[in-house]
C-alpha cells in the first residue's frame, strides 16, 4: 500500500485505490450523488473521514464545470419595508447554501428589464436560479427556462412544470379570514384590502379571502385592490373588518385610521395576511398570518442543491405558516 495513504495529502485517487473504485465513483460518493448506492457512499465518506480528507471545492467545481454560485433574483421594485421579507429569505438561502460552499449573487430585477439577469445568465455565472417573487406572467421564468438553468420559484402559480416552495398561500389565508370573521355580527361590513395583483401572491391571498367568505352568508364584503382608493373606503363607509393583503398595505390602513380618529380593535378589527414585526409592534398588536421567510428561503436553496446534486425532489413543496392573534382582533 503506498505510504501517501498516511500523510496529510490524502487525495480522491488514495481513497479509489483503498477502496478498489474509481475515481468518478468517489467523485460523485462524495457529492451526495443519486447515480451513487447509500452503501458505497457509506463506505467512501468513513475511509475520507478516517484519513482527514476534505475535498477542494475549488478543484471540484473545475473539474465538473460549475461556478459555485446561485443567484437570488430579487425585485428592484421593493419598499423599504417590503424587503424586511426578502432579507429574512435571503438569509434562509444563503445559510443553506453556504453548508455546500454556494455562495449567492443577488439579482435586482425591474419588471420590465431583465437586462442584468440577462447578462448573468448568458455569462455563465451561476448554476441555479432561486425566483423570491412571482409576478403573473412572470418573464422571468421563461427567462430561466431558456436558458436551461436549474431554478426554484418561491410562490405558487409558475406552473406544474416548476419547482416551487410555498406556504399553502391561497388554504392559508381562507382558514385565516374564517378565524377572523367567524365572531362578527350579522351584517358586519368587511373590508379586503388588496396589493397589486401583477404580484401572484397577492392574486393567491384574494382567492383565499373570497373562498373563506364562502360561508360567511350573514356578512357583507367589497374588495378594494387600487392603493389611492383605500382612505376613500376608509372614510366613507363604517367597517367592522379590515383585511389587508400583506404588512405593508396593512400599515396604510392603520395610518388612514389613525388619520380619521377610529380606533383599531374598538371601532375596526384589522388583521394582515402577512405579517411582520411592524405590525407585531404596533400598539395595539396586529393579528396576523406569520409566513417563515427563513425556511421559505431555506427551503428553496435546499431544492436547488438536491437538483443541481442530481438527488430526488419534489415539484411542490411547503412550508409552515402560523396565525398569531393579537389586540387589533379581541
């Protein structure tokens, strides 16, 4: 047996010869491959252990052509506020994807320029592609699909033909408007308040709210999906439920009635299909729908690597969601 087989330059080819395979064999052992037995790469990862080695990612992205890198694409469009959700799933990405040696380009892109995406993914930068925000109709994706590039989309409504992670968006929020609608009175007035529905999410929590309406017989609703309409609802019409869309549009409707003087969980119950911590320190606490942006993120950088590791996944996948009920509701 050669002597290399003890000395701290234990390499690939050391563990082939140990072992009788070849070099692909633990290559691909070693990568977690799906082509490769549990057996086989049982035995290959307790001799590479054994001897203290530790495979060159650098060499190893060389020798199977691959950057390393996942780019994140994230809308330009963003608020402020709105990016408190897309920092928690980036963070959710980078801390899987850092556990494989990815790193993580971000891609801020516009809604109708996709100019510097164009430009990454035509230069070979990256491997995959995680989507943080599906628009209808979203280009992006056939974008992607072009390019032949292994990509997740965070959201439903891309297709079945796209892997995806979601929170069940659209059962979600119906249980949720069920909850919050099911101690109103008979002929309570109950308000939805929508975002832009180019944003897919925004088309799921509508549909969610008019399927947990379904039931409600007794109480009366209307839908406002314009932004500049939301005071004039407000002012002109008592409620006695407010639904918002997501966190932010929920935060413009606490300002108009803060501005008319009507007093939340007093005079209007409100609550948002998205939370976050701006409305969980709101005074008084905002009810809301707690999606996890970090295993959303998580998750998705995880299916990134299972398919760009060549190992089983799902088309469909979930990610848990929670109703935290507070003041605005009692």
């Amino acid at each position: 047996m050669s002597n290399r087989l003890h000395t701290n330059n234990f390499t690939m080819e050391d563990i082939a010869l140990e072992l009788g395979l070849s070099k692909s064999t633990v290559s691909r052992a070693l990568s977690d491959s799906g082509r490769i037995s549990i057996e086989t790469k049982e035995k290959v990862r307790a001799c590479a252990k054994k001897h203290g080695f530790k495979p060159n990612l650098v060499a190893k992205a060389l020798a199977g052509q691959k950057t390393l890198n996942i780019v994140a694409i994230m809308p330009f469009e963003a608020s402020a506020s709105q990016m408190l959700f897309f920092h928690e799933c980036l963070s959710g990405i980078v801390s899987r994807s850092s556990q494989d040696g990815y790193s993580i380009l971000v891609s801020m892109t516009q809604e109708k320029d996709s100019g510097i995406l164009e430009r990454v993914l035509s230069n070979g930068k990256v491997d995959a592609a995680i989507l943080t925000q599906l628009r209808h109709d979203d280009k992006t994706v056939e974008l992607l699909k072009s390019h032949h590039l292994p990509f997740v989309v965070i959201g439903s409504g891309a297709g079945s033909d796209v892997v995806h992670v979601d929170s069940r968006m659209k059962e979600s929020c119906a249980e949720f408007t069920r909850i919050c609608t099911k101690n109103l009175k008979k002929d309570s007035q109950v308000l939805f308040v929508c975002g832009s529905l180019d944003v897919e999410a925004n088309n799921n929590r509508l549909s969610g709210f008019l399927s947990g309406m379904e039931d409600s017989d007794s109480l009366q609703y209307a839908v406002c999906t314009e932004a500049a309409d939301i005071e004039d609802e407000i002012s002109l019409k008592s409620w006695n439920m407010i639904l918002c869309s997501d966190d932010v549009i929920c935060m413009q409707v606490l300002e108009y009635l803060e501005k008319e003087k009507i007093a939340v969980g007093k005079d209007v119950k409100v609550a948002s299909f998205h939370d976050s911590l701006l409305l969980e320190s709101h005074s008084p606490g905002i009810t809301a729908l707690h999606v996890d942006a970090f295993s959303l993120g998580s998750t998705a950088a995880e299916l990134s690597l299972k398919i760009l590791g060549e190992k089983e996944y799902d088309f469909v996948n979930y990610v848990d969601c929670s109703f935290q009920m507070r003041e605005s509701t009692y």
